[in-house]
C-alpha cells in the first residue's frame, strides 16, 4: 500500500502515537507537495518528483512516535489523555532528565528512517526523515544557557529531501508565530529567514540561485494558500 493512502498501516500508528506530529506531517507533505509540482512546472532541468516530497513530508517526522512527549506538538494532546503528571515540559526537567530527553529528539530522524525500513518504504521516501535536519542544530536541547547539540546527519542529497526540510522548518514557523491569526504572519520574511537558516544543510547540492528563488516565491504562495484557510488541508485530504 502507498505512504500515500490515509489507510496505511503507519499512518495509522503515527496519528494514533503521535498526534501532534501527525498534523504538522500533514501541513509539511502539503506544501512539499505543491513547491515539487511548481518546480516541475517552472522548466528548471533538475530531477524532482512530487510523489517523493509529499510521502517524504507525511513521514518525516515518524520517528517522534518513540518518545511523543518529547516533542511540544504532542504535549497537548497527551495531556488529555494521561494526566499533567505524565508528560513533563523541557524547562522542568532535571539536567540528568533533560539529557535523555535530548538524546531521544536527537535521535528522531534515524529512529524514523528505521520505522520506514520495517514498513518497507521506497528508499528515495525514506531518506527524507533521516536527512530532514542534516547536522543542523536542535534548539529545543540548546536552552538554559546549555551547550547546543546538533543532529547526526546526513545532509539532504536531493531536491526533494531539500524541499522536505524547508516546509519541516516553515510550517513549525508559522505555529510558532501566528497566534491565531495566520493573516497577520509576513510569509516572504519567514521563507527568506528559513531558507537562509537552512542554507548550510543543501549547499553541496550547487542548486541554480535561480531555482532557489524559485523556491521561495513557491513556499510563499503555497504557505499563504495552506495556512491562512483553515478548511484547505481539510479539502485536500492528505
């Protein structure tokens, strides 16, 4: 069955462990979706498949279904169903407890190329969650004056990886900063600041400049379309 149909069996067991992370792969596979489709489109002579972003963009993140409260998307939602006393915030964690915390958002990217091993999954879809932050470093284990700790790697080694990697980084952005109101967000100073924050991670690549712009003003206007119409990930059905 294809990564692709709501019905997979790892879908399933993502939205069921980690809800929160589940709906932000959602809004990732989306635009990585509709930026791959406009890059095809665009005439650029690079190979790019969008079917590749978009099941790269729903699994990305699978591998935060080992340790779902570690991740401030799920917090929420685990609360409701284990209790306060359960599912424990970064800031009130024991520096002992926060290491292991770090060590298990640290790992997420290669745990969920793993979870996409069992599950069989093409090797070009796989590669999108062990690549998604490179060697870039994880703020969230970087607080309180401590060291920054970066991930594993590897870089991205496509343009579909690269695209993954940038919605990942847009769409927490946005939940981030909107406060409700998605209107009120400046998308073209988001996507510049993301993209320049990421530019170390695909470099190696020698993408065109003019096919990096060219992916920006897609990520500006599919961000927009995605982000300020609550029903549109409804309509589309991911």
């Amino acid at each position: 069955m294809n990564i692709i149909s709501p019905s997979h069996p790892l879908r399933s067991e993502f939205r069921r462990k980690a809800p929160g992370s589940y709906d932000h792969s959602l809004g990732v596979a989306a635009l990585s979706n509709a930026v791959a489709l406009d890059l095809v489109e665009s005439g650029f002579d690079v190979e790019i498949d969008p079917e590749i972003a978009l099941g790269g963009g729903l699994i990305h993140d699978v591998g935060k279904m080992i340790s779902p409260a570690s991740y401030v998307e799920n917090r929420g939602r685990l609360q409701e169903c284990l209790g306060d006393e359960d599912v424990v915030s970064w800031d009130s964690l024991p520096v002992a407890d926060r290491n292991q915390r770090a060590a298990e958002i640290l790992a997420h990217p290669l745990d969920g190329f793993e979870i996409a091993e069992d599950y069989d999954l093409p090797d070009r879809v796989r590669e999108c969650t062990r690549t998604h932050h490179g060697d870039g470093r994880a703020f969230e284990s970087s607080d309180n004056g401590e060291e920054p700790r970066r991930y594993d790697g590897p870089k991205p080694g496509s343009l579909e990886e690269v695209i993954v990697m940038i919605a990942d980084v847009v769409d927490a952005a946005v939940n981030r900063g909107r406060n409700g109101d998605a209107m009120k967000i400046d998308y073209v100073d988001l996507v510049d600041r993301e993209v320049a924050r990421k530019t170390d991670q695909f470099e190696h690549l020698n993408l065109p400049p003019e096919l990096i712009e060219e992916m920006k003003k897609s990520f500006v206007k599919y961000a927009i379309f995605l982000y300020t119409d609550p029903d549109v990930l409804r309509i589309i059905n991911l």
